[in-house]
C-alpha cells in the first residue's frame, strides 16, 4: 500500500509516521520548505514522545519520506490524507481554504483512482466540498478519473498520540462507495490487531462523531468542575466524591478530574464549532452552551482563590508557577490556562517566575520577558510568596516539601489539578488550597 499524507503539523506527522511503522509506504507532504527540510534531517516540528526516533527509523527504511511536491507524491497511491490546519476564521468557524486548496491540488495532479480522506477537524459537509472541488479541477483538465472521498476523524491525544494511533479504542470512517471501504480497510488492518473495531458509517456521521466525542468529554470536565466548586461551598471534597461516582461504570472513572479548565487545540474549538454548526442550522445546544461557560469561569478559579488569600493585595508579590503547557507531556500552549493566570496576576502587578520541562520556549511566544523562567522548578521558588501548581508533569508530583519551604518566603501552595495531599502539606507547615476540597473556613464561599 502507498499513502500520502498532505500537511506536516501534529496530526498529519503522527499519522503518515504511524502508517509507515506498519510498512505502508508513505510521502508527508507540505508547502514549508524549511519543515520539510528539517523533517528530511530528522527535526522535528512538534514534541511528541516518541515520535522523533519512529520518524528516524522509518525514513532510514525508507518507507517514510519527506517532499514539497504533491504532483509527483501522489502518483500511485491508495489514498491521500489531507491533514492541513483548519484555523478558525474572522467570524469564529473552521476556514477550509487549505482543506479545499489540497483538495484542488489533488484534483488537478491526480492521474489514477484515489481515495481522497479527510483527517483534519472538519465542519459537517466538509467531504461534500472536498469532492466538488476535486470534481471541478477534473472537470477543468477534461479528466475523467474515478474517486472516492472519506472521512476518517483522529481520537490522538496530545503526549500520547502514538499509543492512540497503533492501538486505537476504535477507527471511525465514513464512506460512500465500497472501494474506499476496501481500501480503508486495507489500511487500518494492522491497527486493529486489539481487537478494536474499525467502524464504517456514512460520511456525515463521521465528520459529527468527532465533534460529539470532544463535546461529550469536554462536558464532563466542566460537569466535574461545577461540582468542585459547589464541593467547596458545601464543605465536601470532590476527591472523595469523583472516586464514589467514577466506580459506576456507567459514569467511568476517566475524565472526571476537576481542575482550572479545560485547553489544547481541540476541546475549546471544537466546542465553539458545534455550537455554531448548531446555530447555522436553527438548533441551539443549550449544555454546550454551558460547558464553554464553565470552563471559561474555571480558569480564573485558582486566580480568586490566590486574590482572596492575599486579601487582594497582590502587588510586588512574586508567584512560582510549575507547569505552562495546557497539559503534561506537551509543549502545546495553545488555549493554555497558565495564560489566564498569569495575565491576570500580571494585571494585579504580581511577578511570575514560571518552569515547565517543555513547554517554555514556546510559552516565550506568547509571554515574552513579561516573566521569568527558571531553570528548574525548585530555581521558581526562591523568594516567592506562593507556589501555583498549572500542569500536573509527572516530576513535579512529588517535590521535596521541606526544601520548598526553606527556599519561599512563604509556604503557600495553590494546587489547580488536585496532585498534592492536603493534610500532608498541612503538616509540613503549608496552607493549602486546592480544586474543590475543603478550605480554611475564613475562605469558604469567597474563592469559587
Ligand atoms: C483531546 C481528545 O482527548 C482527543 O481524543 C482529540 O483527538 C483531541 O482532543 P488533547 O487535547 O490532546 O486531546 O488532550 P486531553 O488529554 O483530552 O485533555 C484536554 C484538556 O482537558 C486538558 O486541558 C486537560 O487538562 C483537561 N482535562 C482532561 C481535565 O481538566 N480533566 C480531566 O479529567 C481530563
């Protein structure tokens, strides 16, 4: 089988790679000559575990390669996946001109039968307009060659993509012709190796199924973050509460963590998207709605609660900030509630002196020298008045609290993803604040 992936960002790089690792030859494709170039010598232009030594060893077998040049690239291939960023526009909705440009591109090199396979988050009726447009360049050229479209929306999770691709909970792909079934089903073969089904439905649903997925999960977040707040009100504490519903396994114990909201570039786009793609169409999603409106106020959670401890004195106060990411095992700062944070404590005119084990050069992007950045995340605490823990990375887990201590000016810790133990911290001289457990009584009703 041979495949071509058009467009290098995090998901077309993660599936031509992933596809290459089963011996499918594959040719990512992009109009960056500096990225591909790079990509040729092995640089990569995202951090995802694992990735760069898969890239390697596939581009040393050769059967992953790298090129600017999507006329020659295609010829001969099963299916192209376009898999080029779909940025929100001016008024807020997904802009497909680069979905629709490769799709043009496509329908004007093309010489032979082709799958032609949607991977980027894409509005309902996507494929519909992929296929019009490849339709209109045949018909421009007076080509008469036959082709399919599908849709196969991505379920990667950002730092655990290459597990979800080789072993994926379930491929979802929408057709209209049996041919791109078989060859769908040629291609995803060697991933269904768990037992894991490969579902086929119509083009619609799948383009909706992506977006019912996030959806769903991201209502669960803010479901859980509601209920953190009122915790906190009523003197309960969600960590207890989170295990006493998540052993249903109707509710499951997965994505039921409170925290200061949910990021990344899915949730919060995708979100909006079906909010919108509702109202286009007369309908009005009223617990979407809602979900957004949680996680916007979640953000500024752990923001009220350091307020409401300093009494709202928060100049010329210096906070240490671990983790910048919007989650761990990620560089990714896009919709980042560390960005949130620090702007509001910035605004109070607070310093911040923040470490994140991968995240920081590209944080500098957004934050500049508006902060500083520490060398390590025990550097951040020298003289700070508080410790604010954002991304919960694995070493920042289980710190040593008594050299915390002699190092801050004062032994605060406010912990926005609930990894610390309250009364162990308490014990060790801190006051302790975290998403949803019990407070100082002093502060009850004040923070959420
Ligand atoms: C998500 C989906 O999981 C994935 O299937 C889809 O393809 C893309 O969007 P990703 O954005 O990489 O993946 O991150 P994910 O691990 O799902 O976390 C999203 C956000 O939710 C993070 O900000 C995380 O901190 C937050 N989260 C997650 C919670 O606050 N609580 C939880 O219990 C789980």
């Amino acid at each position: 089988m041979r495949i071509a992936v058009v467009g290098t960002g995090y998901v077309g790089l993660v599936t031509g790679t992933c596809f290459s690792e089963v011996g499918i030859d594959v040719t990512c494709i992009d109009i960056d000559t500096t990225k591909i170039e790079n990509l040729k010598k092995g640089i990569l232009p995202i951090y995802e575990p694992g990735l760069e030594e898969m890239v390697l060893r596939n581009t040393q077998k050769e059967r992953l390669s790298f090129s600017t040049d999507l006329a020659s690239s295609i010829q001969g291939c099963d299916a192209a996946f376009i898999a080029v960023g779909t940025p929100p526009g001016e008024d807020g909705s997904a802009d497909l001109k680069y979905v629709l440009a490769v799709a043009r591109a496509i329908g004007h090199h093309m010489n032979d039968y082709l799958v032609v396979v949607t991977k980027s988050t894409v509005p309902v009726g996507t494929a519909q307009k992929v296929r019009q447009a490849i339709e209109e360049e045949l018909a421009a050229r007076g080509a008469d060659i036959p082709f399919d479209v599908a849709s196969n929306p991505e379920f990667l999770k950002e730092g655990a993509a290459i597990e979800d691709f080789l072993k994926p909970d379930r491929i979802v792909v929408g057709v209209a012709s049996e041919k791109a079934e078989d060859v769908m089903t040629k291609l995803y073969k060697p991933f269904l190796m768990n037992g894991h089904p490969l579902i086929f439905m119509d083009i619609p649903s799948a383009e909706m199924t992506k977006y019912a997925a996030n959806a769903m999960l991201a209502t669960k977040i803010s479901f859980m973050n509601d209920i953190a707040n009122l915790c906190e009100i009523m003197g309960a504490d969600v960590n207890m509460v989170r295990r006493g519903i998540g052993s249903d396994a109707r509710i499951g114990n997965k994505f039921i963590y409170p925290g200061i909201g949910y990021g990344g570039s899915c949730f919060p786009k995708d979100v909006k998207a079906l909010i919108r793609t509702a109202g286009e169409n007369g309908y009005e999603m009223r617990v979407l709605k809602s979900v957004e409106e949680v996680n916007e106020h979640q953000k500024s959670v752990l923001f009220n609660k350091i307020s409401a401890h300093f009494n709202g004195n928060l100049a010329g106060k210096t906070f240490a900030i671990w983790g910048l990411s919007f989650k761990p095992k990620t560089d990714d700062m896009r919709e980042a509630p560390s960005l949130v944070i620090i702007k509001k404590l910035l605004e109070q005119g607070a310093q911040v002196k923040a470490y994140d084990p991968v995240a920081m050069e590209e944080a500098k992007h957004s934050l500049g020298d508006t902060i500083q950045y520490g060398k390590d995340e025990y550097e951040t605490l020298i003289d700070a008045d508080a410790l604010l823990l954002v991304t919960e990375w694995p070493e920042f887990r289980s710190p040593n609290f008594t050299v915390a201590s002699k190092l801050m000016k004062d032994k605060v810790v406010f912990d926005g993803r609930n990894i610390y133990d309250a009364k162990d911290l308490n014990e060790k001289g801190f006051t302790y604040y975290g998403i949803g457990v019990k407070q100082p009584v002093s502060e009850l009703n004040a923070t959420v």
